[in-house]
C-alpha cells in the first residue's frame, strides 16, 4: 500500500486558506473594547478608571474548547484538499462468481495453513474490496458442484457462507461448476435451480477460479459471457508420495496365506528410500523399506499367515505436502458363497457341473423341476432377492427374478430381447474373449445341432457370433444381468425323447464356463476381497443374510440410520466422505456382517504440483491477478469526521460551555 496526497486546488486558493486559521486565532487575542459611561456616583469611578486601564485592544491567549474545534475543522478541511489515499486493488467487473475447489489436492499445506484455506482468504479479501453496485456468488466444487451462495451484495453473508465451506477427500472435476455458471451468464442457457435476486436477467460475469489445476480439460463448453481467471493456489516446489493402490489376495502357491500388495507413487524430483507399514486391526504387523525412483513408482509385498478377516491399513512414513493419501486401507471379509438355483427337468452335466469342489467353494447349489416356477414359495423367495444367481434350463419364469439369470435354449419374458427362429447347425465364429464369463473359454470345438439367433436389450453385449447371428449374449436388467445361451444342452425330440443338442458338456471350457458363472453372476467376491470405493461414491451393497435393512458405522464411528432394501436386492449407503473402513450389520445384527473401505487411489489428486494453465472451451487460461490497482480515497470520510466536529463546536457555543 502506498498512501499519498493529491492537490486539488491552485496557489491562489491555498493562500487564501492559509490565512483562515491565523485569522481565527487573531480574533481570539481581541478584546471587547466598551463605549465610555456618564455616572452620577463618584462610587464607580474607580472601577471604571481600573477597567480602561485593562481595556486595550489585545489581550492574553487564553485555552479555548471553541478555537480548538475551528482550527481542526480548518484542518479537516485543508486535509480533505489535499486528497489524501492510498493505492489499493479494485475487483475487475460488477458481477462475480468465485468457484473454489475442495478437492482432496487443496488439503495440501504447501501453503499455509493449507491451499484451501489460503483460497478462502484470498476470496475473503475480495470480498472486502467489493463496491456498491458489486454482486457475487459461491460456489465449492470438486466431483459434484454446490452453491453456498448464490448472488448477494450483502458481503457479511458472502463472509459467512466462504467460512463454512469445508475440505473434502473427493476427486475434482470443474465442468458441472461451469455449465451453472453459464446459465446464470449467457442468456438463452439454463442453470440447475438457480436462483439470482439481485439481478433478474443473465448477464455477465468474471468467473473466478481458485484451484491448483488438477482437474481434466473442459471441452465442449462454451464461456461466452463469462470471463475466467484462473487464480492459482500452490507451490511450485510442492512435494508429495502417495499410495496409488492397496489391495489383498490368495497366495496361489499357498491357499491359506494372504498377500498384501500396494503401489507407492512419488511426484517429487528426487529419488527417496521410506518406510512402508502395514497395521491389522490397529496393531503393526510388519515394515517394509522401500525405495522409489522421482517421478516414478515401487510396489511393496506383506504376506499374512494367519489372517482371514479384518481391517489393514498402510502407512507411509514420509513427511510430505499432502498427508491424506500416505493412508490406505483395505476390508477382508469372510468368502461369501452366492446362493445358486438350478430349475432343470434333469441335466446331469450341468448337475455335476455345478457340483464340482471348486464351484461349491463359490457358491450354495439348490436344484428344482420347473414346476417349482408356480409355486408361492418361489414368488415369494425371488421376488425378496433371496438367490444371486437362477439357472433355466429349458424353462422359463413368468416374471423376472430379483436375482441375476442364466438360461439355456430360451429368452427372458423381456420384450426387448429379440429371438429369432432355431437354425443349424451354427458355425462359430468368435467370442468375446474379454467378458469376465467368457476368459479361458474356448468354443472352437464346440459343436451345436441347432440354435436360437439372439438380439439383447439396448446396453446388452454379444459373447458368441455364429453364421446365423449372435447365440449367446448378456444383457442389464435393473441392476442385475441375464445372459441367455440360445442352444440347449439337451433338447427334447419328437415323442418326447431327450435328446443330446451339443457336445459343449464335454468339453473341458463347461465346467470353466459355470465356473465363471457362479463367480461372475452370483456376485461371489471370493476369499477375502473386499468393495473399496472413492470418497463421496456411493457404496453399493448386498447382505449376506436376507433382511430388509442394514446400518453402516463409519470409521469415526458414527452409525446411519436404517437404510432399506432397493428394488433390486441392494442396499445403497452414500455417506462415504470419510477415508477409512466402514463396518456393515445387516437387519438387528450386533455383529459386523461385512465390510468395506473408501479410498483417494487418485493420481491427479495424489500429483499435487500446481497447474500453470487451465484449458477451458479451447482456451488456455493462464493464472492471472484478480484485482487492479487503484485510488482508495479518504476526502469523503475526512469531510463527514469535519461535519461532526462542525456540530459538536455548535453545541458548545450554543450551550456556552468553556473549558
């Protein structure tokens, strides 16, 4: 700040206010000179002739509260001439959008006390500098938008909403921040309920934008009336080492062993040897040194030999500018085993199929005749979600199960599945290698009598093509999938007879194909895996038991309130803010019926070098000042400070008040 005068007045008219103030002290040295007085008593001559001796023109400069005040209005007002001021910064524009990422990156504190704190107190400080007239809104992002104020010159509230804004450990992404932006700015756009009092129609707006960058491009947007600055919040020597992925599986040498393994990036410019440590249930197990290359990335390996179930976390020990992704955990369960029915008038290959050791370590096999399909129990049974996975082998349902399906020589009741005709035999032709049914399946040996050519729903995949079309595909349906195979294993001939349509069954790619049925369909997460989401997902989870409603307890151990069943046998928890593990009790359950953990896993957010431009509707927006310097003025209020002292001299000299 630079304070300085301004002359406002010429030479002359200076002179001529100089000579005010030794004028008003000159008066105050006269003295009241009294007209001479004809008096009949000799009595008062003396007095008289003592008075004239007193009475000259000048007199003794006594203390005066009156010629206190003038003197310092004249003061005032030859202060208020000169124009006193400083230079001050000065927002560009009257109408003004300050967007603020709370993305887990802005935790950062390579600026203190972080990068989202130094945001707020740079916005703050505009605040303040706003003028009559001026208008702003609030708005916090990262990978959804929210409006904390909408446009308001009423700066106390401005001041009160940008405090309450709040870190988060979410991903960043700007472009839902933007388009709300522009409906407010471009006329002829639309914003989601916005709401903007101060100024009814769309007009524009400098966009402010308080972020270190790490978001992707915004293409297919167009700014139009908005203005972006981007203000950039960070260090450029800002260092950081993060756990990129953390997870657990079987050892396949040694099936009652787990393994631990995780990924540890390092974004700095120099190569760093630390120490990586891995807690079970809150006590440490073991350490592991590492050394990772800058810019570049090591795994760490913990073997577990008697652990089935629990809470791991991993720390790292580094001391960097982002604490929160030094912190990984991960959720082992107990296998779930899907609930499998098998509806078959009698397949023996499917049967034994299904019945191998390995798919009864997946999964709880039931078999029934199709006339269970009429029974109560069976609507009953289905329509609560108590199966993951139905098979129908030559039968179908009237109504859809709340369960995933897989038939054999028949469709889904489902009008958008399109059935063609049975032909044959069909030549395959290829299959879809990469859909988790179809790896390790070789079909090419397969021989088929004759088939149904498929076409599945919108969003369906097609897993084998054949010269009459696709014979096999898999299709959505609310939430689960149903993958129909157009051929029969067995069908049945004319008299009734049951006939062999194919020799997949003894092929060694069937028993692999259930397999990976029971694994894929009846959602089976094996030995010891675990759902890990990122913050602010929302979790989607199924309950070993079947009731109508879980509770989640957070890692700070908060419990939600009841949440009931979705239609489609899921139970939906969205408060996941909180990085950690969170416990899962299923209907009135004391006991932790699963668990699952949140986690950043996040490079863009874990590389927290600040961007040094933002693309936005093909523009490179670089870091730019928000504020412009100009005159702050002080006249005004040094006229107003003279109006007081004018009054307060008043009332003296009225009320004949001396000091």
């Amino acid at each position: 700040m630079n304070f300085g005068f301004l002359n406002s007045i010429g030479w002359l008219q200076w002179g001529l206010l100089a000579a005010i103030p030794p004028a008003i002290i000159a008066l105050y040295f006269l003295k009241l000179k009294r007209q001479p007085l004809e008096v009949p008593s000799t009595y008062l001559w003396s007095r008289t002739i003592e008075d004239l001796h007193v009475n000259s023109i000048w007199q003794k400069l006594r203390k005066s509260l009156l010629l206190f005040l003038q003197l310092l209005l004249i003061a005032l007002i030859i202060l208020s001439l000169l124009r006193p001021g400083w230079k001050g910064n000065s927002l560009i524009g009257d109408r003004f959008i300050f967007i603020v990422d709370t993305s887990a990156s802005m935790a950062a504190n390579d600026v203190k006390p972080t990068r989202l704190e130094n945001a707020k107190e740079r916005i703050e400080a505009m605040i303040d500098e706003m003028e009559s007239g001026q208008v702003a809104m609030i708005l916090s992002v990262s990978n959804s938008v929210k409006v904390e104020q909408s446009f308001t010159d009423n700066r106390r509230l401005l001041r009160k909403k940008l405090a309450a804004i709040k870190q988060t450990n979410r991903t960043s992404n700007i472009d839902e921040a933007l388009r709300y932006a522009a409906g407010l700015a471009n006329p002829g756009r639309t914003s989601t309920d916005a709401t903007d009092v101060q100024v009814a129609d769309a007009l524009a707006a400098t966009l402010y934008i308080f972020s270190d960058g790490g978001f992707p491009k915004v293409d297919d947007f167009y700014l139009e009336n908005l203005q972006p600055q981007y203000l950039r919040i960070g260090s450029d020597e800002a260092t950081n080492v993060g756990i990129g992925s953390f997870t657990i599986a079987r050892n396949p040498e040694k099936p009652d062993q787990l393994q631990a393994f995780a990924r540890v990036d390092n974004f700095g410019v120099e190569d760093l040897t630390i120490d990586v440590t891995l807690f079970i249930d809150g006590e440490m197990r073991d350490v592991e040194e590492i050394e990772i290359p800058k810019k570049g990335r090591s795994s760490v390996q913990f073997n577990m030999d008697d652990f089935d179930e629990g809470e791991l976390k991993l720390v790292l020990d580094y001391d960097d500018n982002l604490p929160v992704d030094n912190v990984a955990y991960v959720a082992a369960n107990l296998p779930r085993r899907a609930k499998v029915l098998l509806v078959t008038p009698g397949n023996d290959p499917l049967a034994m199929a299904l019945g191998t050791e390995a798919a009864l370590k997946y999964g709880e096999i039931g078999e029934a005749k199709p006339a269970i399909l009429e029974t109560e129990k069976y609507k009953q049974q289905t329509a609560a979600g108590a199966y993951d996975l139905i098979i129908y082998d030559r039968c179908v349902p009237k109504e859809m199960p709340q369960a995933n399906t897989l038939f054999f020589g028949a469709a889904p009741p489902i009008k958008e599945w399109v059935v063609g005709k049975k032909e044959g035999p069909p030549l395959i032709v290829d299959t879809d290698r990469v859909h988790p049914l179809m790896q390790l399946i070789d079909m090419g040996n397969v021989n088929i009598i004759e088939s149904l050519s498929l076409k599945p729903p919108p969003g369906g995949s097609k897993l084998i093509y054949s010269d009459i079309g696709y014979i096999a595909a898999v299709a959505p349906r609310q939430g689960f999938e149903d993958v129909v195979f157009g051929f029969d294993i067995y069908s049945t001939g004319s008299g009734g007879v049951t006939e062999v349509n194919t020799d997949w069954h003894i092929r060694r790619s069937f028993p692999v194909f259930i397999m990976n049925a029971v694994k894929y369909l009846g959602g089976s997460r094996g030995a010891s895996a675990s759902l890990s989401i990122a913050p602010g997902e929302p979790a989607t989870l199924r309950s070993r038991l079947l009731v109508d409603s879980v509770r989640v307890t957070s890692p700070n151990n908060v419990k939600s309130p009841e949440i009931r069943r979705e239609g489609e046998n899921t139970f939906v928890y969205t408060e996941t803010e909180e990085l950690g593990v969170y416990a899962v009790h299923e209907g009135t359950a004391k006991e932790v019926g699963q668990r699952f953990a949140v986690n950043l896993f996040n490079e863009r957010e874990s590389d927290i070098y600040p961007e040094t431009w933002i693309h936005i509707d093909e523009v490179d927006v670089q870091p730019a000042a928000v504020q412009e310097q100009s005159r702050k003025e002080l006249w005004k209020w040094i006229l107003l400070l003279g109006l007081v002292v004018l009054v307060f001299e008043w009332y003296v000299y009225n009320r004949r008040v001396y000091l």
